[in-house]
C-alpha cells in the first residue's frame, strides 16, 4: 500500500472508527488506522502531535501507539484547515517550500489528500499571518522579506527573549532546566551530523519553550507572530559553517544563566545569542540592512 498523506491520513484516523464501529467496515477501519498510525509516525503531523514510537526488548519491529484520547481532544479542536494550515507551516519551516515558491493549490490538494477548498481557506491564514502573499492573476507564493525587514525582525526578537530571560530565570525550575538542557543534546547530535532538517526544528521550539515557560501569555503570542514571519529567513544563518555548534553553544550559555537565576544575565545572553546571527547577517544595530 502506498503512503498517505499526512492530512488524509489524520482524518482517517479521527473519523473512520467513529462512522464504522461494528461489522466488516469496522474491523476494516481498525486494520486501516493501525497501518495509518504507523505512517503518521514518518509525517510532520504525526511529530506536531507526538506520536510515539516503542522499540521491541528484542530490537524488533516498532509498535506504534497514540496517546489515550489524544485523538477526540484534536478531532473537538482542530478543523481541516488548520491541521492544512500546520502542515503548510512546517513546510515553509523546514524549507520544502521556500521564499518565493508558489503554492499550486491542485498540487497541495494532491500531496495531502484533500480538496481544494481547505487548501485555499489554509492559504488566506497563511497571509494573514505575514508567510505568504497573492498577487492577481498570478497565485500565492511563500513571501520574501527584504535584508530590512528581517533585520527589523531580528532587533525586535532580540528585545523579546531578553524579557523572556528576564522574566524565566528567578522561578526556573529543575524539571524545565533539564528538558532545556536534553533538547540542547538533540541539537548537539543534529549538528555532529550536519542535519540542518532536524536542528532547526529543535532550535525553534527550544526558543518557543523558554517563552513559554516564562508564563507570559501575551509575550507568547507577541513571540509566535515574530516566528512566523523569521521562518522565511532565521535558517540562512544557521546554515552557514559550523553556525549550528556555534549557536549550541550559545544555547548552553542561555540556559546556565537561567539556571543560576540571574535575571539580567539571562537577559543579556538571550538578547546576545539574537543579535549574533542579525550581526553575521546584516552586521551590528546601526549598519544599513539594504
């Protein structure tokens, strides 16, 4: 059987069990959605919703299980379209679509499963959000920021995680210093390998942990916007040679500052560790980004 799309494959697994629980078509569904979970497992989706895998004592095949009741939590809050507008978020993140790219609506519809109509509707939260644009006549492509604009993204990111620092390091706890600190290990292994697809989806959310947990509901949400908007331009520097042990390391930094509780040390080496990558960019605050 050939693979599904993530999408399609999502929704199998939320609504084929529920429209057919007994008889032929049920035991079908129970088959189809056990294959399905393992698919999921090789998908973006399947990551953003953590599903988990479980290595056999004896080295074998994988089992494949989903947390209980994770799935009737995403089925009651999650529509088509935004589970689309996801997965086409993660394809800008990790740069199978890139600045520029236009996004073929019959294409997507394909590779995911689905019509176009939730594609479309994905696409209009997409350029509400700063990540794509339309232009008349011609379609929607993945947006291009100007050296400008991004530099004014990087100084305002840069004044953020200094408040996010500053805010997280007095009540930092153990369990958070420790999930910081096996995330910056992942990241170590990722740039060993020179795995730029699996480093910069850790960086990102080793970033977004330490705003959240920061307990600041509105400076999440001022942060998250920034993200969005960064994705189209953050991995060009981490790209560059050895960036990504580079920026591990700055990493460490942060996270020893936090774990000291300095509040204004940790708002310095978040702020310090922004700054860098606009430097090597653009140069410092102050030089004309073109």
């Amino acid at each position: 059987m050939s693979a599904l799309s993530p999408v399609s494959t999502f929704v199998s697994i939320l609504f084929l069990p529920w429209c057919y629980p007994d008889g032929p078509i049920g035991i079908l569904s129970i088959w189809h959605s056990l294959f399905i979970v393992n698919n999921l497992l090789h998908t973006g989706l399947g990551t953003r919703y953590h599903l988990k895998e479980v290595q056999h004592v004896d080295g074998g095949t994988m089992d494949t299980t989903l947390d209980p009741g994770l799935g009737l939590r995403i089925r009651r809050t999650e529509s088509l379209t935004s589970l689309i507008r996801r997965e086409l978020e993660r394809m800008i993140e990790v740069g199978e679509l890139k600045a520029g790219d236009r996004l073929n609506e019959n294409a997507l519809a394909a590779k995911l499963g689905v019509s176009r109509g939730p594609v479309r509707e994905a696409c209009r939260g997409l350029e509400q959000s700063g990540l794509v644009h339309v232009i008349v006549n011609r379609g929607v492509f993945v947006r291009e920021i100007s050296n400008r604009e991004a530099a004014e993204l990087y100084d305002i990111r840069a004044s953020l995680y200094a408040l996010a620092g500053r805010l997280l390091a007095p009540k930092i706890t153990k369990k958070q210093v420790t999930e910081l600190r096996r995330m910056i290990k992942q990241m170590d292994d990722a740039a060993d390998k020179g795995e730029l697809n699996v480093f910069y989806p850790l960086n990102v959310r080793f970033h977004e942990a330490i705003v959240e947990f920061s307990g600041n509901g509105r400076l999440l949400s001022l942060c998250a916007s920034v993200h969005r908007e960064m994705h189209l331009f953050r991995r060009r520097t981490l790209d560059m040679p050895g960036r990504m042990k580079i920026s591990n390391a700055e990493h460490t930094a942060i996270v020893d500052a936090l774990e000291t509780k300095d509040s204004e040390k940790a708002a310095q080496v978040m702020a310090e560790h922004v700054l860098t990558s606009r430097t090597l960019l653009f140069g410092p605050i102050g030089t004309p980004a073109g």
